[in-house]
C-alpha cells in the first residue's frame, strides 16, 4: 500500500508540475521536464546498479535479470520467475519512468483542444482497461471451474506478479487517481476547494475505502487463487487509489486532520526517500549476513539495526550521488533561465 500511496502523490505531484503553466497560459517545457527527472533518478539508480554488477555480495538474491532490462526499465514488463530476484524492487521505478515518459506526452495532446468529455473519456477508459483487464486475467480464478476452458497456473505466486502486479499497464490506478486530483485542483478550482473544505469527510472516506481493500487482501490475497483475493485485485487496486487519494486530498483541506498532523523527522526521511528505496533491501540483506546475532530474532534490535543500517546507506548516497546531482541540475537551470531572460532583452519581439 506504500507503493500505491507513492503512486497516487507521483500522479498528483507530477501531474500539477506539468499542468500549472497552462493555467497562466503557458507551455511547460517537456525537454526541461525530462532533463530535470533524468538528473533527479539516473545518477543514483546508476550507482547503486554498477554495485549490483560489481559486488555480487550486494545482492539481496543471488541472480540478476539481464542488465538490459534494467537500462531500459523494462524489469517490469518482463518478469520470468523468482530465480531472477535481484533489484526486483526496481519494477515500482519502471512504473514511475514510464509515466514520466508517456504522461507529458498525453498532457500536450490533450491540451491542444482542452474538453472536459475528452479528459473523462481519457480517465475513465484507462481504469475501466484495467479493471477488464484483471478480470480477464483472473476470470479462471474466480469463475466457476471450467467456464474459459483455462486452468490456473500451478504456481500462481508467479503467475500473479508477472501479469498483475508488475507490469505498468496493470498497475496504473494510483498515477490515474494522483493526476486526476492534479487536473481538478489547476482546471476546476471551485471543485478543488470544495473537496478541500471537506477534510474530515474525506479522511473517514478514504479510511473506509483503505480498510475494504485490506479486507479484500487479508489473507496475502495476492499469494493466492481464492475468489475474494481475485476479487481484491479486479477492483481493490482502483478502491485503493480512490481512498488514498481522498486520504491526500484530506492532507490537504484547510480543516482535515491530517493537515494539522506532522510526524517529527518526516521532512529528513522524506528527502532520503528515494535513496532510502534503492537500497534498503541489499542493505538488509547484508545485515543478516553479517550481525546474524542481532538480526536473528525478529524483536527490537534486529529493527534498530535495519533502521540505522538502512538510514545511515541512504544518508550515504544521498550526499554523495543524489544531492549534488540535484543541485548541478538547479545550476544548470537557472543558467538556462538567465540566458534566456537575456536572449529576451536583447530581441524582445521574440
């Protein structure tokens, strides 16, 4: 539920960054958007994959997909079984990288003849294919035995990841959600602050619409073929995505709780977050190989001993790799902003 959270906040996040200039009449820049994502992602995620090659001892899995797939992010999509686990929590980045890719895209197509139909049709038909398309991957699960003349796959664990879970077609709820919150917040401003004077409201709803989906999978649904777990899947994802999405828009509103919560330390874990998410799994991994004393139990100090290991690699590559990335890239643009802003003064016309 933590990826889907992140995926609802990327669609919002993202979606507001690339539809606020069309409010005040302008174009984003898709070259700056791109440019901008490849500084903030590449640097790290290349570092920590030339560990993975270079240091078999990193890996959390003693076997790696081919290194294509990860140049390409295409772990997702090509999914073979569990011998291959290594980095397999990199499928969640190729979801993101793919929407970065195709959504600025869509957006620009969209915007050139702006229509409330078009963008609902757009919405609408994306989680519709989903929900089908679940449906029609699970039908043999959850139909009576025999209706499709298809039978489930013995290992249905793998069955399930490699078309379900992973591939970005069928994991695409959360960004649809986040990026629809986006569009109604820059284009319907009266709706959005409706929404927003509405935070209690909309926390209980979220809440309500979470807890149906835990219900759904509360057996590890998605290690299983039984009906309530198939269920779960057909239409739990997009349950998921609309109450987490209130749960945001709750975090929001000018008199929800949530926006008057804070978590101490949030701030500091947040900016390590990304850092945080390429390693986390190889660092634990390495703690077990080494302090097998202290992470042999499953109590307090095996917890103490993942969080500061975990916190204290992505610290690491935080300031090494990711933040100085981050401010080369914040260099660069306000170099382009002021060649610009000169270009203009000199040849105002244009």
């Amino acid at each position: 539920m933590g990826v889907d959270l992140f995926f609802v906040l990327s669609g919002y996040l993202i979606g507001t960054q690339l539809l606020k200039p069309y409010a005040s009449g302008d174009r984003p820049s898709i070259i700056s958007f791109y440019r901008r994502r490849a500084y903030r992602i590449l640097p790290a995620y290349l570092i920590v994959l030339w560990i993975y090659g270079v240091f078999p001892a990193w890996r959390e899995s003693a076997v790696m997909p081919p290194l294509w797939q990860f140049l390409t992010f295409t772990v997702n999509l090509l999914f073979v079984d569990f011998s291959q686990h290594a980095f397999s929590h990199v499928w969640s980045l190729c979801v993101e990288e793919h929407f970065y890719l195709v959504f600025p895209l869509l957006v620009i197509w969209l915007m050139r003849r702006p229509s409330l139909r078009k963008t609902v049709i757009v919405i609408g038909g994306v989680i519709l294919f989903e929900i089908c398309f679940r449906g029609y991957m699970l039908w043999p699960v959850i139909a009576p035995a025999g209706w499709s003349g298809r039978e489930v796959p013995e290992d249905f664990g793998t069955f399930y990841y490699r078309y379900l879970y992973y591939p970005t077609y069928s994991r695409l709820d959360g960004l649809v959600v986040g990026a629809t919150l986006a569009l109604v917040r820059i284009f319907r401003p009266g709706w959005w602050l409706w929404l927003t004077r509405r935070g209690h409201a909309a926390m209980v709803l979220g809440i309500a619409l979470t807890g149906a989906v835990c219900w759904m999978f509360r057996n590890d649904g998605m290690g299983d073929s039984t009906r309530i777990a198939g269920w779960g899947t057909v239409i739990g994802f997009p349950l998921l995505a609309a109450g987490l999405g209130l749960l945001v828009v709750s975090s929001a509103s000018s008199d929800g709780w949530l926006s008057r919560f804070s978590v101490p330390g949030a701030r500091s874990l947040a900016t390590l977050a990304f850092s945080l998410y390429l390693t986390h799994k190889e660092v634990a991994h390495l703690d077990r190989k080494w302090l097998p004393v202290l992470t042999a139990a499953t109590d307090w100090k095996a917890v103490a001993v993942y969080a500061v290991t975990c916190l204290v690699a992505a610290g690491l590559l935080y300031g090494l790799v990711e933040r100085p990335f981050m401010l080369l890239r914040d260099r660069f643009e306000r170099r382009a902003a002021e060649t610009v802003e000169a270009e203009m003064l000199r040849e105002p016309a244009l």
